[in-house]
C-alpha cells in the first residue's frame, strides 16, 4: 500500500471522528461517560489528537510536538470547536508526512521502540489507524448511549 493511500485512510476516518464530535447534541455530553465507560469522547478525541501528532508529526515529520498523554485523559471541557480544529489541523501534517513515503521508507524501521523491536512504519502507520477506528467506534458509541437510550434506562 502507498503512503498517499495510507494518508488518504487516515484523512477519511479523522473525518468521521469530526463528524462524530459534531453529532453531539449538547457539548457537555462531550465530556461525559456511561456506565462502564470511563473514557470520554472528549477524551479519546484528545488520545488521538496527541497520539497521531507526537508518533506521526513529531517522531516521522520533527514538527516537535510535544505530547502529555496524562492529559490526553485528564483534561475537561475542552471547546468542541478546538478539538475539531486540532483534529482538522491533522490532515495536512499526516499528508504531508505519510503520502510522499516511498515503499523503501515504509518498510524502513520506526524511528522509535513502539510495540515490538524493529516495528516498521507500515506496521506503525497502520496500528495507528486500526487504534483511530477503535476509538471512533468507541465515540459513535458513548454518542449514541448518552444521547439515544431514554433517561429512564439510564
């Protein structure tokens, strides 16, 4: 697979990751949880955001992002507008990194130890989508519990 279709995957599913956050009905419900859910969808919103950014801007393209995972989980009330627009800003940093790889540099190791030694960026570039739609399902489904199930069941 080339990079400009890796980039082009990760482009369509930071999309519907928008497109989720935008579905809330009210922002506060952002920042909520449900039941054995512990992680808001602001919060994983923020996972990505940092994820994405530290592994693939700051460790593939040397933006010099720097990442506090801790409050990835941590932080409350974050604007919807601001992760939209962090998560917006996404797209041309992954672009602009993972498009021009050549099949060589996918295969070439990942700059850094990520889950197992000698990981190659194809296998990273693609954990790190599989792990994005894990938590944009995760969001489309705390969306729909917080939203959808009657408060009488709630």
């Amino acid at each position: 697979m080339t990079g400009t279709e890796i980039a082009g995957m990760y482009e369509r599913d930071i999309r519907k990751l928008i497109a989720e956050i935008d579905l809330f009905k009210t922002e506060e419900n952002i920042w909520k949880t449900f039941g054995s859910i512990t992680n808001s969808s602001g919060n994983l919103a923020l996972h990505i955001i940092g994820g994405l950014n530290f592994l693939i801007g700051a460790t593939l393209s040397h933006t010099g992002y720097v990442r506090n995972r801790e409050l990835e989980f941590t932080a409350k009330g974050v604007e919807r507008k601001i992760i939209v627009e962090q998560l917006e800003e996404l797209i041309p940093t992954i672009n602009k990194t993972v498009s021009p790889l050549t099949t060589d540099q996918m295969e070439s190791r990942f700059p850094i130890f990520f889950d197992k030694e000698n990981a190659t960026n194809s296998y990273v570039l693609t954990q790190l989508l599989l792990h994005l739609n894990y938590h944009l399902g995760q969001v489309n489904y705390l969306r729909r519990a917080l939203e959808y199930i009657p408060k009488s069941l709630r």
